[in-house]
C-alpha cells in the first residue's frame, strides 16, 4: 500500500499548496511568492535581506552614490529667492551681506575706512566685527542689483550657470554631504580671506568664493581619476585668468579664498586612504579648515576692534 504524501505549504499563504523551496532558507514558497535567484529560487524574505547586506556603491571620495544633484538643486533654490527678495527689498543687502567693519551713526549713516573701531556714543560698528558673524555666509547668496554695480543681473546669472555645470557633476563624484561642506567652506573662506586682505567697510555679496571652490574639486577630482591632463588644464586655465582678470573689479580676495579652501577640501576627499580612515582624514581636514578659518578671521576682528572680539 503507498503512503500517503506529505503536503507542504507555503510559509507565507498557508492555504496555498506548494513544491518549490528557497534555497537560502529551504522554506516552501508558492508561485506567487517565489523569486528568481542567481542559483535557484528564494523567498521574499531572503531577496529582502540579500539587499540589505549587499555592498552599496560609493563615490570616488566615499559618499552614497546618487543620481539627482539634490543639493545643488537646494542651492538654487536659495539662490534665487534670495535674489528675488533683495531686489524688492534692498536693505537686505545692508543687513546680511559681507562687510568687515563700518561704523553707523545714530541716524543711520555708513562711515567705511581702514584703522581701528570702537563703539563712541551713538556711533556703533556694524559687520563682521560688530559681532554679526552669519554676514560671512548669507553673503554667498546674495548678488548685486540688476540696477547698480559693474554686471547688474550678469552677476547672479554668471555664478548660476558655473554652479549648475560644475556643482551637478562634482556633487556626484563626492556624495551630497561633502559637497555641501565643499560649497560653504569654500564661501567661508572667500569671506574670510576679503576679510582679512580686502577693505573692511566695502560691501561684497555673491556666490563666486563657493563657485571657485567647487571649480577647483572639479580639477583635483578629475585629475585623480586619471582624466585627460590637457582637457582638465584647459578648464583651469580660464578659471585661474578670470581670477586675474575679476581683480580690477570684483573681490579677488573672495575668489582666492574659495579656490584655496575648496582645492585643499578636494585634495582630501580624493585622496584620503581608502580604509577605515578615510572619513577620519576628510572629517579631520574639513574641521582643521574650520578652526584655521575661525581663528584667523577672529584675529583679523580683533585688529578692526582694538582687541575685542564680539560675539
């Protein structure tokens, strides 16, 4: 007489009759619940797990690998309004661009010069050394009026159209956490290096330190992946002849300062061991620009105060 056969089950539909076993698990599994493997079949379950265990890709500095520039696509989005606000309202330029130190009288009235500053009767200083240390920053996303200075609308135009061309490639080659960190270290010491070389009362704004930065990891990156030597110094030849030329009538210092910064960032980034230490050797970098960055500009704030240094 034959016994009787064992009937088997899937795990997930117990009503459902079924052959087939994951060949990860050897649990039974139904046609609707079993999944192609590279060798035999596995559950749901099984394919769930084998995705979280495999390696995910990474950029060439270590970043998550991404296909959409979020962050540069914040950036404009910051940018622009920005533009937009100070255009309707133009004290937004007083109140938030990068100024060194200029001194405000009780009725409001700007007196910009070089030497030393103190607070004497209705008379206060304002800007950097006035103790609003955010003009270092918001400074990056404000531009000149489409109504005054040398560009007008080129101004913001210009630096949106580098940072769209460079920031969406570079952005991908290092993850959108540095390059975030790349973008405003760079604008900090574009800020920092007109602070500390430039006329402390004139007034600067743009996005052009950061868009420097970002132009020099795209050389640094590019060389490190071994691309073609003469296309990449073609690109750099004109953006160090434009910091050149922008002498005569743009903030030099804050062109410098990003493209110093954002090369010693991408230097980092690119070549740090790829080992556990690497996010060591970026972070450390990053953070040792931060200190170099603060200490300098509150020695700079401290000569423009007579040795305070306001917070």
């Amino acid at each position: 007489m034959d016994s009787e056969s064992t009937v088997t089950m899937c795990y997930r539909h117990p009503a459902v009759e079924c052959h087939v076993r994951c060949t990860r698990c050897e649990r039974y599994v139904c046609p609707d619940c079993v999944r192609a493997a590279p060798v035999g079949h596995q559950c749901p379950a099984c394919v769930k797990e084998g995705a979280r265990s495999a390696r995910r890709a990474r950029t060439l500095a270590g970043g998550r690998m991404s296909t959409t520039p979020v962050v540069t696509y914040v950036l404009f989005a910051l940018t622009v309004p920005a533009y937009l606000a100070e255009v309707v309202r133009p004290e937004l330029v007083d109140r938030f661009a990068m100024v060194g130190a200029r001194l405000v009288g009780a009725d409001g009235t700007h007196y910009a010069g070089e030497g030393t500053f103190l607070v004497l009767g209705p008379v206060r200083t304002e800007g950097v050394a006035g103790g609003e240390w955010e003009r270092m920053l918001t400074s990056a996303f404000l531009h000149q009026s489409p109504f005054e200075g040398t560009f007008g609308i080129l101004h913001v135009t210009l630096n949106m159209v580098a940072l769209w061309q460079l920031g969406r490639v570079v952005e991908l080659m290092l993850g959108r956490v540095r390059f975030a960190v790349l973008y405003l270290l760079s604008a900090l010491g574009g800020s920092v290096l007109e602070l500390v070389l430039g006329d402390p009362g004139r007034v600067s704004v743009g996005a052009s330190g950061a868009v420097f930065g970002v132009g020099a990891a795209y050389y640094v990156l590019h060389r490190r992946l071994g691309a073609d030597a003469a296309r990449v110094n073609r690109f750099l030849v004109p953006l160090l002849l434009w910091l050149v030329v922008s002498a005569w009538f743009t903030s030099w210092q804050g062109h410098l300062g990003g493209l110093l910064v954002g090369g010693a960032l991408a230097l980092a980034y690119a070549y740090a061991p790829r080992d556990g230490r690497r996010v060591a050797v970026q972070a450390g970098t990053g953070a040792a620009l931060v200190v170099l960055l603060a200490v300098t500009a509150a020695v700079r704030v401290s000569e423009l105060t007579g040795g305070s240094i306001p917070l």
